[in-house]
C-alpha cells in the first residue's frame, strides 16, 4: 500500500470519527433540550392542576349561597365527574373486565374513602371556616402520613419529620383562634380531609402494587362512589333543585366538576409522565395558595393575622416535607403482595 493511501485512509478514519463524535455530542444535546422542555411542560402542567384544585373553594362557595349543602355540593362535584370521564370507558375496559372482587375492593376503598370521604369533610369545613384556612387543613395530610407509617409499618419516626408534624399542629393551633363555634367544627371536618387525603395516597399505592395504570386508578376513584351516590334520592333531589336555578348556578356545578376535578387530575397525570414525583409535590402548594388568594379577592374572605400565620405554617410544613421527604407514600407490609398473575 502506498504512501499516499495509507494517509488518506487515515484521514477518512478521522473524518468519520468526527462526524461521529459530532453527530453524538448532537444527539446528546437535542436529548438534553428535549427533556429541559418536557421538564418545563410537566412544570406548567402540574401547576395549572394546582391552580385548578385551588378553584374548588370558590365553587362550593358559590353553590352554597345558593342553598346547596355540603352533602349536596359533593354529590355535584363527584356525580357530575362521573359522566365527563365515561369517555374514558372504552380504553379502559380491558383493565376493568380484567379485575378481580379483591382489586375492586380495595379500588372501592380507596374512592369511597379518599374521594367521598375527602371531599365531604373538605365541603363542610369550606362553609364552616371559609376557602383558605380550609385547604391549609386539607395540607395536614402529609402529618396523617406520618403517624400512618409509624402504626402500619412500625418504621419510627425522624426527628426531622416530628418537628414538622409540630409545626403543622401549631399551625392548626392558629387557625383555630376564632370567635364561632363553627369554626371548631370546621376545624374537625378540615382535619379529616387531610386523614382521608392521606389514605387516598396509601390505598392509590395499593392499586398501583397491583399494576394498575393511574387513569384506571383515577377513573374507578370517580365511578364508584358516583354509582353510590346514583343509590341514594338525595342524589335526584338535588339535581332537581339545580335544574331550577338559573344558568349561573349550573356553570358554578359544571366548574367544580370539570376545571375542579377532572382537568387536574389529567393534567397531574400528564406532568408525572415528566417530572419525578417529589418535584411535583412541590408544586402542588400552587393549590392552597390559590384558594387562599381567590377567597380574598372573589368572596372577600379576611382571617386575622394569627391565623395567617397559622395557614403559612401548616403549607410550609407541607413544602419542607415534600422537599425533604419526598412524596411515595409507604404501603404497609401487609399491603405489599403482589396477587398471582391472571
């Protein structure tokens, strides 16, 4: 081989050595500013679903001043839901027929706790204690988890996570300082929003040992307490009274329903596909923030300054905790095992 060969052969080794070292160093950027975009997405997405959620004081507000109750407003909010997300029956009915009575049991558990439940207590505490200290309440539940754990998985408790457990009981202590017997009341149904809050996340991570995807999850929390709901004429009665009232009051219905339950919810499903789950929890605090801003501004809902301070220390517990400790919830041991195959 000549001289003259073996130096272009050398040179055309180069060449291609270079493109290809190029086209990876591309390749490796266009990823990186891929995932830097989906990340931003998944940003946006997860705090439009807070800001959604933070809507659903404002809602209940409204539909109580027209003389529904807070039994009443849920059953809006959960039937309605119910038949915006049949749409999504036909993709999922594969999963469902493939279920058996055991995973919907727990499927059942966790709507009729963490849905119903939650959302009757939180109703309740709106009218009591008003939009803002009421989804500051809801944010205890992060405390719950804790004390779950520490019960259910014998796992003790850090010394970091009681002092913020402390702070968010002080908080509570704040909020508590106020001139009406409703607002104990209040307090009480608040507090339990967070308990069946806190539940809804051990009972989702259930469904999820069992390999479920989280539409089916989200789809079955909605149905099934909207079939139980559809059993009791309470349920008749009350969309017989909206159909009397003006066109507004089936907006406020139609708004707590959609812009506060089922956008969000996709839309938080949507933003996991992007972002881990501990930075999504931090952006969640978008929702107590909102309706804190939105019962001042929209229903001119004031608290005194002791129970601002009482608000800002149970969300702060509730930031530092997902910062600090992330947002899987833990399942129990004996919620652990996985069913045998189909």
């Amino acid at each position: 081989m000549s001289k003259q060969h073996l130096l272009g052969c050398q040179l055309l080794a180069y060449c291609l050595n270079f493109l290809e070292n190029k086209i990876e160093s591309d390749m490796a950027h266009t990823e990186s500013t891929m995932t830097a975009r989906q990340s931003w997405i998944g940003t946006i997405q997860i705090i439009s679903a807070a800001v959604c959620w933070g809507t659903l004081g404002i809602f209940s507000t409204y539909l109580n001043q027209s003389g529904f109750s807070g039994w009443q407003i849920t059953i809006l909010r959960i039937v309605s839901a119910a038949f915006l997300v049949l749409v999504m029956l036909p993709t999922l009915w594969l999963h469902l027929s493939a279920l058996r009575p055991k995973q919907w049991l727990g499927l059942a558990l966790q709507s009729l706790i963490g849905v119903l439940g939650m959302s009757l207590c939180y109703f309740f505490a709106v009218i009591y204690v008003g939009a803002g200290p009421a989804v500051a309440l809801l944010y205890t539940a992060p405390v719950f988890s804790l004390l779950f754990s520490a019960v259910l998985l014998q796992e003790p408790i850090t010394r970091q996570s009681a002092l913020l457990a402390l702070m968010a009981v002080f908080g509570v202590g704040l909020t508590m300082l106020g001139d009406a017997a409703k607002v104990n009341w209040g307090i009480a149904l608040g507090l339990l929003s967070g308990v069946c809050y806190s539940l809804y996340g051990v009972l989702g991570k259930r469904a999820m040992h069992y390999a479920h995807p989280a539409p089916l999850v989200f789809f079955t929390s909605i149905i099934i307490s909207a079939g139980v709901l559809l059993l009791l004429p309470e349920t008749y009665r009350t969309y017989g009274q909206l159909f009397a009232l003006p066109l507004a009051t089936w907006g406020y219905a139609l708004g707590l329903s959609l812009i506060g339950t089922v956008v969000p919810f996709a839309l938080y499903m949507k933003a996991l596909e992007k972002l881990p789950a501990t930075r999504a929890s931090v952006f969640t605090i978008f929702e107590p923030l909102t309706a804190i801003a939105l019962a001042l501004l929209l229903l001119h809902q004031a608290l005194s300054w002791i129970q601002y301070v009482g608000v800002v220390l149970i969300l702060l517990a509730a930031l530092l905790n997902a910062m600090l400790n992330g947002t899987t919830t833990r399942v129990p041991r004996w919620l652990r095992r996985r069913p045998k195959p189909f």
